[in-house]
C-alpha cells in the first residue's frame, strides 16, 4: 500500500510538469493563430512554476512571443523583453536547437525594430531617446555576435554616425566620441559632419594629435568639401602655428587670386595673425613679421575692392588697418613727456597718425555709405561692424573738427541701438 502510494506521489509530480509543460506549447500554438494575450498569460504561467521556470525552452518561447509583438507594433519596450527572454535562454542552454536555427534572424528583429525607434527619435529631435535607442540596439548586435551561434549582424557605419551625432546633440560628449571614432573606422562616407563633429570634440578636448588626424582624415574622404581647409586654418591659428596657416592660406589664394570671398578672407586672417589678441580680448605681442603681414593684407584689401569695389567689408576692413595703424602710433605719441613733444620723434609719429587717418577716411565714408543703403537689413555681424565704422569716423571727424559730421555721425549710431 506505501509502494502504490510512492508511485501515486510521483505519478501526480509528472502530471504537474506535464501539465505545465503544455502551457509552454499552448503559448506557441496562440502565438502561431496570433492570439498574443493568451500566449503571455500562458507563457507567464509557465515561468511562474518551479518545473518550467528554468526551462530554456519556455524563455525561449517567451523571447518569440514579445518579437513577434515588438515587430508588430513597433515597440522598442518588448523588444527589449524579448531579448532578455532570449538572453536567459542562451544562459540556461547555449545550444538550444532552435536557438541555432532561427537566431539569427530573430535576433536581427528586435535589433532592426530598435534602432528604427532610433531614428524616428532622431527625425522628431528627440536626440537623448534616439542615442539610447541606438545603443540599446548595438548591445543586442554584440551579444549576438559574441555568442558564435553561426551568423552575425554586420555592422552598421550609419547608425553608427548617428548613435554619435545624437549622443553630441544630448551633451553626452564620452558617449559621442566613442560612436563618432567607431564610423571614421569603419569608413562612413554618407555624412562628412562626422569628420566635423569628431574634430569639434577633440577640439574641446584639447586632444590637438587628433583634432588635426581628424581634419585631414576629412579632407581626404570629402576633398571637395571646404569646410575641413577652414578648419585645418583654424587648427594651426588656435594652435599658434603661424607658418603653417599662412601657407595655407597663401596656397588658397594663388588657387582663387580673383575670388572676391577668398580673397578678402585672405586678407582679414592675415589681418589677425598681425594683430593677435590674448584669450582675454587684450593686445597681444605684435609677431616679428608684422610689417610683412600688414603690407599683406593691405594688398588683399585693395585688391578685393579692386574686385567689388561697393562692397562695405571690404572698404570698412582696408580703412581699419589704417586706423588701427595710426592709432598705434599715436599711444607711443601720448606716452611722450612733454618735454620730448617737440622733438623729431614726435613730429614724425604725429605726420604718421595724420597720413594713416586720411588714408583710412574714404574707405570708412564709402562702407558707411553702402551699410547705410541696406541698415533696415543687416545681420548682427554686418550691424556691428557697421558700429565700429561710424564709430571710427566719428574720432576722424572729431580730430579735423567737423563738427557737423561728427553730429551727423552720431544721429546714426544712436539709430542702430
């Protein structure tokens, strides 16, 4: 009587399991007629049961359930819980039979459902989500691959970029670096504002190894594209090589001698480099070339108004170099004691101030005649440039006592604020 007891106890544990064992299949079966809340209920009740909660079959089963409803709807939330399901069933057996056979592709689903959250992210500027997204879809792609289950997700150089460019436009400057390096890597092409953001952020970095690799790394893949010739001058400007960004900038010029753009922009950077400013807005110490790079940009400057003779930059920037000249001599008039005023010196620094005043004269008269003509439609830029001429012709005017000039002067800048 005990031994038919025995068995009736063991009899009924495997009725039990076999009970539970069939929620599993009765979860598949409502899966395949697509009737998705049976499949959870029952595949729920499967893994809250001691026989079947570590059954690597019943995670898997669980795994396709929430694909099949992630694919559907689009929901990146039970693609995630797919592939967690997935991943407890490769832990629990790694060789799975139908893990082998259907994997792959199944993996690729919950991957490609993801990252195509990313990017309806990405298009709505939704930059935090799209990055996470993005993430979370590679870190299914690497769990895949490192699994050696007989296929892969190759990588993809796009969403690489974008995982980057999302992950920048969150602020989220480790996270962007990573992804951005990983495309350059990988050779991405489609987009040359990955160079330019990768540069960027080694430039805040102060990485200066690699913000030039990455500048010349962009000129190479995008030769056409200008924007890395302008950034490899700013490189060597910020980075104080001189020698450097005048060749260059010399190299652009004797490519474009007849180019109004290139070559009042040759003009003004030269400009610069004679005049350098400290990080403070301050005078720095004048470079020993700087009678050469003056008589540089002044040429540039006659030679742009040779081109565009109306155009108010150009004429405002030649009268500012004669201005600032002037200017330059006149603090070593003022630091003269009074009792060297009558010297030869003195007398000579005074007839350069004057020359250089009435040369830069008409220069600031015809920019403020063609920035007077558009004012109702300058952009910031222009406007404050505009200022610095009216105010520049403002202290000529006031030196050769035209008193009315001045007034007239001052009506305008009053108009600009």
């Amino acid at each position: 009587m005990k031994k038919l007891l025995v068995s009736l106890v063991f009899c009924s544990a495997g009725l039990v399991a076999v009970a539970q064992r069939a929620k599993v299949n009765s979860a598949e079966d409502a899966l395949t007629k697509k009737d998705y809340d049976k499949a959870k209920a029952d595949i729920q009740a499967a893994l809250e049961n001691e026989k079947t909660k570590d059954d690597a079959k019943t995670w898997y089963v669980k795994g396709k359930i929430y694909e099949a409803t992630a694919t559907e709807k689009k929901d990146s939330k039970e693609a995630l819980e797919a592939f967690e399901a997935y991943k407890k069933a490769l832990d629990i057996n790694a060789k799975l039979p139908e893990a082998l056979l259907e994997m792959n592709q199944r993996m690729f689903n919950l991957y490609a459902t993801i990252g195509n959250a990313g990017y309806a992210n990405l298009n709505d500027q939704k930059w935090d989500s799209a990055y996470l997204h993005f993430r979370d879809a590679f870190t299914i792609a690497d769990f895949y691959n490192g699994k050696n289950l007989g296929g892969s997700i190759p990588a993809d150089t796009s969403m690489t970029f974008y995982a980057g460019y999302a992950a920048n436009q969150a602020g989220k400057k480790d996270e962007a670096l990573t992804y951005l390096r990983k495309a350059a890597d990988l050779h991405f092409k489609a987009e040359p504002a990955l160079y330019v953001l990768l540069a960027q952020t080694y430039e805040e970095k102060g990485d200066n190894a690699n913000w030039l690799k990455t500048i010349e790394e962009g000129k190479a893949t995008f030769p056409k594209d200008k924007r890395f010739n302008d950034m490899e001058m700013m490189y060597y400007s910020k980075t104080g090589k001189t020698a450097e960004l005048l060749g260059m900038l010399e190299k652009k010029m004797a490519e474009n001698p007849n180019d109004f753009q290139t070559v009042l922009d040759y003009g003004i950077r030269v400009d610069n480099l004679a005049n350098p400013r400290s990080e403070n807005g301050q005078d720095a110490a004048k470079p020993a070339n700087y009678d050469e790079l003056m008589n540089k940009a002044e040429g540039a400057y006659k030679k742009a108004i040779e081109l565009k003779a109306d155009d108010a930059t150009a004429n405002f920037q030649l009268g500012a170099l004669y201005f600032n000249r002037a200017v330059g001599f006149n603090k070593e008039l003022n630091a003269m004691d009074s009792k060297s005023l009558n010297t030869p010196k003195a007398k000579e620094l005074q007839t350069k101030v004057t020359g250089l005043m009435d040369q830069a004269l008409p220069f600031f008269e015809k920019a403020d005649e063609n920035f007077t003509a558009k004012a109702a439609s300058l952009e910031p830029s222009d406007k404050q440039t505009y200022e610095s001429c009216l105010y520049a012709l403002q202290k000529i005017y006031a030196i050769k006592n035209e008193t009315a000039k001045v007034e007239a002067v001052k009506k305008k800048l009053e108009g600009l604020k």
